[in-house]
C-alpha cells in the first residue's frame, strides 16, 4: 500500500539529488582556469539531460529489471512499460518514485568522472565515452549491488553509493585521466582555481543534496531516514575538520578549498554505510576519511604524476574504499535489520564481502573504461590539441566566454594582451572625463 508521506520524501530527495549536479557543475567549474569554466559546467549540465533519456529508455531496466543470471537485469522493463503506478516491491512508494530517485543517481555519478579529465577532453568524445559508460559500466554495477545481481547475493551492502557510484566513478577517472595524459603545462605552469567562492557555493550544494542522498536511500520518511541524515551531517563535519588539520599541519595556513574538499570527503567516506552505522562510528568515519583524501590529493598524487585535475579519483575513488571497508568494520543490525554485523560486532563475513566487491568496482572501472576509452577514439579523436589547450576549450568546443574578459592565456591573474590593452585605455578615458 502507499504510503504518502514515505512517496513525498523520496520525491524531495530526488529533487536535492537533481540539485547535486549542478553543484557539482560549480563544484567543478570554480576550479578550473577561467578559460574552460563552460566547458566544465557544460559536461554536468548536458549529462543531466543524456543520462536521464537514457534511464527512461533503458537504463532502470538493465539495473532493476528481472535478474538475469546475477549479471544484468531483463529488458522487461525497457522505456519502463508497466511500470505505471505499481507499488514498489517490498516498498511503500509507487515505483515511479523510486525511478525517479535512481535516475539522479545515474546522472551525478558519470559526472564525477569529469573532474579528472577536466581541461583536456573534446566534447564529441566525451559525450560518446559517458553514454557508454553509463550504459555498459555503471547499469550492471548498479545492477550487482541494488538490483539482485551476484555481489548482492554475496552479501555486499552499500546503502547510498559507495561502491556503485564512488569507487566506480573514482577509478574510472583516474583510468581515464591517465590514458588521456596530463595537461599542457601541469607541473610547470600554475593551474590554480579561477573562483574559489564558485567552488564554494557547489560545495553547499552538495553538501545540502547529499542528505537527499543517503537519507532518501532510506526509502520512506522513517527512523533509518533520520539515521542516515545525522550519519551523513557527523562524517561531512568530522572529515572538514581533519582535512583542515591535516593541511594546516603540513602546509601551516588553513584553506577554503581544503575545507570544501574535506565535507565532500567525509560525504562519500558516510555514503555506503549511513544506514548501516550509528552516529558514532559515523565521527570516525569522517575524520579518518578527511585525513586519508587529503594524502591521496596532497601526496600520492605528486608522487604518481598522474594529472587528477579536480581530484575526482583521490576524494571519490579513495574516499568510497574508505567508506565500503568501514561499513564491513561498523556495521549492525540494531541500526538496520536488513544489513549484517561488521568486525566490530564480531562477524567478518561483511568485510570480505566488502573487501570482493571493492575489488570487483576497480577491476571493472580499469579494465571498461580503458576499452571505452580506446573505442571512442578510433571514432573521434579524444583529446584537445596542445595549441587547443592554450586557447582554452570555452572557445575551441562551443564559442563561449564565460565571462567578458576571459583570461586566453591561461593565467588566473594576467589576461590576454587585447584585454590588458582594453583596460588600460578604459581606465585613461576615465581619469580624463573625471580630471574634466
């Protein structure tokens, strides 16, 4: 039977999960040079609209359709015929609810992807990599873990995401960013963020979409709803504050981006096990979590060379890993009967779950996105151009600024020599109309 209440949370939390990709768009967009500003909000905002066509069209039923062999659902449920107003099996919202809420799941998570490769990827073979990948690498992960498939029946649990979208997203990223190779420059020139106070506000927005999240992954408007909500705000706060500690400790300033970067690390390390964990444990998921994103972003990066432009795999990739292992350690049953007990109430079953299904994410994030990857550009050539690169791909792929005086060059601080020239003599015709 439907019940109101639980149908009206689940319709707000797809609607702040809809909200979370253009967070993410600004997220994003305020850390890339001013030059590739659009093109980076641009990646967001256009998989909005391709990832949900092809959910309706056959996306949900390749995830939640009739399990076939554990791998991959039926196409019973293609352009989703007969779906209609059924109730949700086991469930007590229409089914069309809980469609809606997994489409926003499918839209955010190849969006993440596009913080690694930012700056650097043509949009043709972009657009083509993340219908493919959606396709043929998110639907039957999404499938294994929340549609029946063969890691559900494992016994992996992953409340809102962590192994489906975080890890897999994640590791595809980094995959993706070192097939594509670094940017022109990095390491030699300054890649410093054009609008910080943009990065900011995606942050906020984020940070509000994710109780949407987690605490929506609860299904009705309930106790476990709540839980994953005070979860989900305990770990953001706890991995803000170590991330801060940790940079202020080797860097000596504390920063805003780092404190951005820290709620959005404790987000995805909460994300698997908000409904699974209690408050508590929740705490220390967060600070570990800050701490572990901050030496992948700060350190293991550098010592790579890989070029993450917007540290998709080290807050995501690195953060999900975290959170799945940390819901086989705090786990239990008195939260939520349908989970299982991790080894801190003495059962390990769950962590080697965990421990099979993060390997499964990363063999197939590896191993799909590199064939991708190799198909799209035999099709299209992937990768802009060096001289490309220079002008900036807000003009190169779609013939925009983002703003009136876009910085050409590259250099967050120095415009280009026509815009310099503009200025100065704006200024002169002001001084002199003001001295008359």
């Amino acid at each position: 039977m439907i019940n109101t209440g639980d149908t009206a949370w689940v319709l707000i939390s797809a609607a702040l999960v809809f909200l979370m990709t253009p967070g993410l768009a600004f997220f994003y967009g305020g850390m890339v040079r001013s030059k590739n500003v659009l093109t980076t909000i641009m990646q967001s905002f256009f998989i909005v609209a391709l990832i949900s066509v092809e959910w309706v069209l056959i996306g949900y039923t390749m995830t939640f359709g009739a399990d076939i062999n554990g791998f991959i659902g039926s196409l019973d449920k293609i352009g989703l015929v007969g779906v209609g107003y059924n109730v949700l099996e086991n469930g007590t919202i229409p089914e069309l609810a809980f469609v809606a809420f997994q489409c926003m799941f499918a839209v955010i998570t190849p969006a993440l992807i596009t913080g690694a490769f930012a700056e650097r990827m043509r949009f043709a073979a972009f657009a083509l990599f993340i219908l493919l990948w959606a396709l043929l690498i998110y639907n039957p992960m999404a499938h294994w873990v929340w549609g029946g498939g063969f890691l559900a029946e494992l016994g992996a649990l992953d409340f809102a995401g962590g192994l489906v979208i975080h890890i897999l997203s994640g590791v595809s990223g980094l995959t993706l960013c070192i097939l594509l190779g670094k940017r022109s420059g990095y390491g030699r020139t300054a890649m410093i963020p054009h609008n910080l106070p943009m990065t900011v506000l995606g942050a906020a927005l984020l940070w509000f979409g994710w109780f949407g999240f987690n605490a929506g992954s609860a299904l009705g408007a309930n106790e476990l709803a709540a839980n994953a909500f005070v979860t989900s705000q305990a770990a953001a706060a706890a991995a803000t504050l170590s991330w801060v500690a940790a940079e202020w400790r080797m860097n000596g300033k504390p920063t805003i981006l780092g404190a951005a970067s820290g709620c959005i690390a404790g987000l995805v390390a909460i994300t698997p096990a908000a409904g699974f964990v209690a408050p508590l444990p929740s705490v220390i998921i967060g600070l570990v979590g800050g701490v572990v994103c901050y030496f992948a972003v700060a350190v293991l990066k550098e010592r790579l060379g890989y070029d993450d432009a917007l540290d998709a795999f080290g807050v995501h990739g690195v953060g999900g890993m975290w959170g799945a292992l940390a819901t086989g350690i705090w786990a239990t049953t008195e939260i939520n009967p349908a989970g299982a007990n991790g080894l801190f109430y003495g059962e390990s079953h769950l962590f080697i779950a965990q421990l099979i299904s993060i390997g499964v994410a990363i063999v197939l994030a590896v191993v799909g996105t590199t064939l991708l990857y190799k198909l799209v550009n035999v099709i299209t050539e992937a990768r802009a151009s060096e001289a490309e690169e220079l002008t900036g791909l807000d003009i190169i792929e779609h013939g925009e600024r983002g703003y009136a005086r876009s910085i050409l060059g590259g250099s967050p601080i120095m415009g280009s020599f026509e815009d310099s020239s503009e200025m100065l003599a704006n200024t002169v015709l002001n001084a002199t109309a003001h001295k008359a």
